[in-house]
C-alpha cells in the first residue's frame, strides 16, 4: 500500500472514532483532501483510493492540475484560499466550491461570472471566530447579513461556513473555537427554517484540519479539510 493510501485510511479511521465520541453518525462527516503544493500524481493516487474532493488555496495550481486529470471522472474541486477580485473568473469558471467567500462584492462577482452551463457555485462563507483584524473571514456578527445577501444571488447555492481558527494545541481550546462557528451556522440555519429563502441547501460546516479535526467534529464539523495527515508535511 502506498503511503498516501494508508494515510487516507488513517484518517478515515480517526474520523470514525470521532464520530462515535460524539453519538455521529459517520456518513455525516465528509473529507476533503488538500492537496496544494502537492502534484497531480498525488491527488491521482488518492483518486484511486476512491477520494473524490479535493482542495486547493492557489489558483494556478488548482487549474494545472484539473488540466492534467482530465481523464478522472468525478472529481470535484474546491477553493480554500483567500480570493481576490482578479481570480473570480478563474474560480467561477473551473472549480464546484468554494470556501473563502467573506464579503459581498467576491460573491458578486463569483455570481456573474459562473457560466450558465455548469452547476450553480457551491459556497460558504468563511467566518473569522477569533476576531483576529489581519485574518480574512467575515465577524460572526456580521455573518447572518451576509448569508441574507448572498443566498439572494442567482448563481451561487450558499451551502455553509468555513473557518480556519488560530491554531490551538489543547483539544478543550481547539473544541472552543470551533463551538463560535457552530453556533454561527445554527442561527443562520435558523434564519432558513424561519422562512429566509436561499437557505434551504445550508448544511456544511466547513471545520477542521490535521490538527484539530476530531475537536471539530465533536463540535458538528460536516466537513473536514485534510493536507498534512493525507499527503505529508509541506
Ligand atoms: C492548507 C489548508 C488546510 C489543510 O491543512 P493541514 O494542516 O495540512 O491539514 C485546510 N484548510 C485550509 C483553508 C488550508 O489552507
């Protein structure tokens, strides 16, 4: 078995026992494989062990590779990486998802650049739960505004949040951080079940790395994005 097999295996496992710590049923946590930095015939070796999602933070790298995969039927690409205005089209044209939508005027232009041929963009809202004023992310306060407007836009399908907390070392800090996203993505969900529209396909929770997935799935992760603990150090 090669490495990133085994690797993928892993995490696999731990994030079964993850799920079963917290009463979870596994099904309802999904990987993503990050596999920037990484080359096409890593992400071709996981593709073979049956892992479909993949993400990536930089843009011309995302597209060299879907280029070379081609032939993979099935895969499906998504955007973790902050987005400037310039990589819209780019972003809007090739991937499935993105993850790193923190303001109006990204999604905006997200909605009027996806071609009208492909599915609509599938999107969360990246949430900055550490108040840290340097890092991208919308303020939790702010995040429920957000969603009303960009769940109105035609092209776009608000699917959830994302969040990259500062990096903490002990699983009570990491379950912590995480549990400020949670309860973001319960109001906003609360918002849709109350009748706001867009909001009906609102299920992801975008949360967890190598490091802290276990405290994010403790803490209702439905998707955890995974580099390090799948492909190796970077
Ligand atoms: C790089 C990256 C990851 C993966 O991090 P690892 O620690 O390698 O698992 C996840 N999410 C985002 C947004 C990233 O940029």
């Amino acid at each position: 078995m090669t490495t990133i097999i085994y690797n993928l295996a892993q995490v696999q496992r731990r994030m079964a026992l993850a799920c079963a710590r917290a009463g979870r049923d596994v099904a309802s946590v999904s990987l993503l494989a990050v596999s920037k930095t990484f080359g096409f015939d890593a992400v071709r070796e996981a593709a073979a062990a049956g892992q479909r999602a993949f993400g990536e933070n930089y843009v011309q790298e995302a597209l060299d590779k879907m280029a070379v995969l081609r032939d993979l039927p099935g895969l499906q690409w998504h955007c973790i990486g902050p987005l400037q205005s310039n990589k819209t089209r780019s972003v809007a044209e090739h991937f499935d998802w993105v993850h790193s939508v923190d303001r109006l005027k990204i999604a905006q232009r997200l909605s009027d650049q996806r071609p009208a041929q492909r599915a609509p963009l599938q999107v969360c809202l990246q949430i900055n739960v550490d108040g840290g004023s340097t890092k991208a992310g919308v303020a939790p306060e702010q995040a429920l505004a957000l969603a009303r407007a960009v769940a109105m836009l035609p092209r776009l399908c608000l699917r959830g949040l994302m969040s990259i907390p500062e990096p903490a070392i002990e699983y009570e800090a990491q379950y912590a951080l995480h549990t400020k996203a949670r309860a973001v993505f319960d109001q906003i969900k609360a918002a849709g079940t109350a009748g706001a529209p867009g909001l009906e396909q609102f299920d992801t929770l975008s949360l967890g790395m190598t490091a802290d997935l276990d405290a994010a799935i403790a803490a209702g992760s439905t998707l955890v994005r995974v580099g390090t603990g799948i492909f190796g150090g970077r």
